[in-house]
C-alpha cells in the first residue's frame, strides 16, 4: 500500500507531501491543475521512461519519493538477491531526475538502476489508464490469476504436478550429467583414476606428517643430543675417585653427616634425604649410560623422512591443506568414478524412471487443462457481465487456453499457455488486452476483470486514471460502485471527472492551480466533509454552483454511504 508520495519540482509541482490512505483516493480537480502530473510522478518513481521536459522550469533537478508498505515474501526475496535491506514491512522508493539526463534511484537508500526500481515497482502498484505498468497486459500473469480464481480445485492439482514437476526436474539433470559427451566422461574417469591411485599409492594416514616433522626434528639435532648425554654423564658419575663427579661428592657429604650424626641428631633428617638423593642421581646416571651406550641414530633414517614428507607435502598441495582433506577429495572421487563406471546402467534406471513421470505429468497436467477451462468459462460469464454494467454490452472476453501438442515441454504451469482476450464491439475479432487503444475503454475493462479478480489479486495498489471517459450516469455510479467493492481489498486511487466517482471516496483530494503573480504552482489538499459537498457541487454545475448542485452533491454522498454499508 502506498502511504506516502513527495513530489518536489516537477512541472506545475514546487513542493508537495501527501499522505495516501487505505481503501479508494479520488483525486479531483479543474482541467489542466495538475492531476495527470502525480500520475506521471508515480509512474517515474515505479521506474518508467520520463523525460527531462517534466523537471520544473528553472530548476536542475527533480525528485519523486514513495513510501510502501508491503506483506510479500516474494518481495523480501527479491530483495534479498538484490542486496537491498529490508524490516517491518515497508519500502522507500525514490528518484532524481536531473537536466544532465542523469538518473539517482534508490530502494529502501540502495542506489539501483532503473530496471531494479521497475521490478519491485510493479509488484507494489497497478496503474490502468497508461499501458505501462498494467501488469494485465502481462500475459504470463494470466495462467497465475485463472488459477487463483479457480481456487482449491486448481490448487489441489496443481500441487499435485509441482511435486512431479521437481522430480521430473531432478532426474532430467541428473541424465544430463551422466549422459553427456563419451569421450568428455572417459576423461574425467581417466583423470579421477590417475588421482585416486596417486592418493592411494602414498597410503596417508591420519596425523602422519605431524610425527614425522617431530622425528625429523630429533634426528637432525642427534649429535647435539649425544654430546649432552655424554656430557651430562661425565659431569655426574664418571669422576672416579678424583672428586670431579657430582656423585663422589654428594656421596662424600653424606659420609661426613652420618659420621657426626650420633653427636647431633638433628642431622639425621638430613642425611636420610641426601641418601634419597644419592639413590635418584644413582638412577639417572645409570638410565644416562644406557642412552650413552644405545647411540641407535640411523644416520639413513634422516633421508627416508625427507622422502616421505615431500610425498606428503605432493599429495597435500595437489588434493587438500591438510592429510584428512586428501583423504576425502580420495572418497569423493571414488564415489564419482564408481558413478561413471556404472553410468550406463544407471542412465538406464533413470530413462525409464523418466518416462513413467512424464506419464503421470501429462495425466496431471490434462487435469489441470480441464480444470482451467472450466474456471475459464465461469470467469468468462462473470466478467462479460461486469463490462456490461460498465456500459460495455457488446464486449466479448475470452480466456484462451492453448495446450502444448508436444505433450512433453512441462513448465511450472504444466502444458498449457493461457492468455486473456477482448472484443469491446460487435464485429470485431477477439484480441489480447494489449492492442486495446482507447484509454478510458482499458481502464474499464481492466475494472471489470479487477473487480472479480480482487480476492485473489495480490497487487496491493491500484491506480485507474481516464477510466471516466465516455461514461456518465447509470454508468459512471456502476463504475464508482465497483471502484469502492476493490477498495475493500486493495488501495485504490482514482482521478476522475464525475460525481458519481468522487462520491465514494474515503479520502478525497483535491488538485488545484495557484499564482503568485510570477509563478504557476499546483497544491493538494484533502477535503472535509463540506469541502467534499463544494467540490462534488462543482463537478455537477461548473463555476455557477447552485442550491440544487448542492442537495444532489448531498444525496450523491448519502448514498455512497448507504452503499458502503452493504
């Protein structure tokens, strides 16, 4: 739903803010104040061609915004491919138009081009009167609204054929992969063979190269290390008798107490633990020895790690950071190559695992085609009676339904094509929507197809400009009435010229042309209930409003608001 639209120099418009409310806007006003101006500005800010001419005289630039406010998960993912944030619900359009014939659009402050402000534009707004963005007149929208308003019997089925539709999908492009180019997929098996036996033939296992660096490290500082133990052994048990050795001495000092400790047996603590000492330094030079004696450094071992680890690293580099990475690419590799080895069987099973869903898809979808010419007819009646309360009795509409005769070129949709026809006049063919010239005789058509489409439209937004032209009474308040039924369920803004329109708003605007004496200005503003009598008066008399253009302005009133009570 729109809420806001700031206008700001743009042709008769110096600054504008109006605040758009739910349910039917009719805009009003004399010719030539300014109406079709905030049409034109909706539709720049929707992302539609404009032309510079439209930038207000004597100024550089022109700037139109639209605030949103949307519930559409479509929308949101949309959004989410774009980039462009988005939170509770609404949406900021806007663009600069500049005399340098550059553009600035932005959605929700994201700068974006023209072609991103038009797909999310008219998924938000509908205008009828000017073919652009009449998503109507988008024929691949049709097969969506018959289904919508075929309701739970389409729906039913057509969830039906989506399951299919995916598998079939699926199993199509799981084919597709298997059954590719012969000579492509001998070389795929051919190079997943060469890497297989490659990570097989160096046999990794898992933390290897970690404890081979640790043993690379010990073996290229072994003659440090000998030289320590030898050193180390020395210095602790190899003095003999001379007294160079840590054990001599410790074991002299443990003679000298207990010699003395019968005069002083506070010695005796002492003694007992450099007893203990003399056991433990015992230990360690006997298990040094052992090490001194052993020496069992293989001066070869050095050369087969070095080996082994640039096979490592080789296997590493080419198929993984790390050995456990290698070892998966060697799974997932054996998986793909089984695959292939066994891909003409499985083409096979997946050829004729085809061919019974695109049995069930045509029977599916036949359902489907039934099911839409039924609703096609109903739909059909409902809108040709429509037109004809809208003073179109001779028009024809027509829901054309074609099936796809190669029974097998599945779409979402299923087989068929659908397209919504019209003949507004005896004796003229059926055409598409599209190729209807008059203005205000497509604005009634498309009210008519809106009007029993508007449950299940989901186009919050609507816009009717011209749909007043060659109508008046018993016509024009049909035209109102259906106007005020759509509201119910969509936004809808309308300019109009006739009374029996502008008597059933819920929020009257009111387009106006000033002067300042220098300047041309066009201002908005939304009328009260006595402003509302004023203006419906002057549409009935012109400029000589008299009492009776009142009263019927009153009466005009009191039964719209009868009306919007059923």
């Amino acid at each position: 739903m729109l809420l806001q639209l700031d206008i700001q120099n743009i042709a008769l418009i110096d600054k504008i803010s109006l605040e758009i409310a739910p349910g039917l806007n009719v805009l009003t006003g004399e010719t030539g104040a300014g109406k079709s101006i905030l049409i034109d500005s909706i539709n720049a800010v929707l992302g539609e061609r404009v032309n510079r001419d439209i930038i207000r005289n004597g100024k550089e630039k022109a700037f139109i915004e639209a605030v949103f406010e949307y519930d559409s998960t479509y929308i949101n993912e949309i959004l989410d491919e774009l980039g462009i944030e988005h939170e509770d619900g609404s949406l900021i359009l806007s663009r600069e138009i500049s005399l340098s014939g550059k553009n600035a659009c932005r959605i929700n402050g994201r700068l974006v081009n023209v072609s991103v402000l038009k797909q999310v534009g008219q998924l938000l707004l509908d205008i009828h009167g000017q073919h652009d963005n009449q998503s109507l007149l988008k024929t691949e929208s049709h097969i969506e609204l018959l289904d919508a308003f075929g309701g739970e019997a389409i729906q039913k089925v057509k969830s039906e054929y989506h399951s299919l539709f995916e598998e079939y999908k699926s199993i199509k492009s799981k084919l597709k992969g298997i059954v590719g180019d012969k000579g492509e997929i001998e070389r795929r098996m051919d190079m997943l063979k060469f890497q297989i036996d490659e990570i097989k033939n160096a046999k990794l296992k898992e933390g290897e190269d970690e404890e081979l660096l640790k043993r690379r490290q010990l073996l290229a500082n072994s003659e440090k290390i000998m030289n320590s133990i030898h050193s180390s052994y020395e210095l602790l048990s190899d003095g003999g008798n001379t007294g160079n050795s840590a054990l001599y001495n410790i074991n002299k000092a443990l003679s000298e107490l207990t010699a003395v400790q019968k005069y002083d047996e506070g010695l005796i603590p002492l003694s007992e633990k450099l007893e203990s000492v003399v056991y433990q330094l015992e230990d360690i030079c006997e298990e040094l020895r052992a090490r001194r004696d052993e020496d069992d450094f293989d001066p070869n071992e050095l050369s087969v790690i070095e080996e082994r680890l640039d096979i490592i690293t080789r296997v590493k580099r080419k198929y993984g950071s790390g050995i456990l990475e290698a070892l998966d690419f060697l799974k997932k590799s054996q998986i793909e190559y089984d695959e292939l080895l066994q891909s003409e069987s499985l083409a096979e099973d997946l050829k004729k695992q085809l061919v019974s869903i695109i049995k069930k898809l045509q029977e599916i979808a036949a359902k489907l085609h039934s099911q839409r010419e039924k609703a096609a007819l109903v739909l059909e009646s409902n809108i040709t009676a429509e037109l004809e309360n809208l003073e179109m009795k001779n028009a024809r509409f027509k829901v054309n339904i074609v099936i796809d005769e190669a029974k097998n070129n599945f779409t979402k949709n299923g087989l068929d094509n659908v397209e919504f026809l019209i003949s507004s006049n005896v004796g003229e063919p059926l055409k598409p929507l599209s190729k209807i010239a008059s203005g205000g005789e497509m604005s009634r058509i498309m009210l008519a197809i809106k009007t029993i489409l508007a449950n299940v439209d989901e186009i919050p937004t609507l816009i009717f400009d011209e749909i007043d032209t060659g109508i008046s009474g018993k016509a024009a308040q049909k035209v109102g009435e259906k106007l005020s039924y759509i509201s119910r369920t969509h936004q809808v803004i309308c300019v109009t010229h006739l009374s029996q329109l502008a008597c059933m708003a819920d929020n009257h605007l009111y387009i106006e042309k000033n002067s300042n004496g220098e300047n041309t200005y066009t201002t908005v503003r939304i009328l009260d209930k006595k402003g509302r009598i004023q203006e419906i008066a002057r549409i009935i008399g012109g400029s000589d409003i008299t009492s009776i253009a009142y009263k019927h302005a009153e009466e005009l009133l009191l039964a719209a608001e009868n009306f919007k009570k059923k």
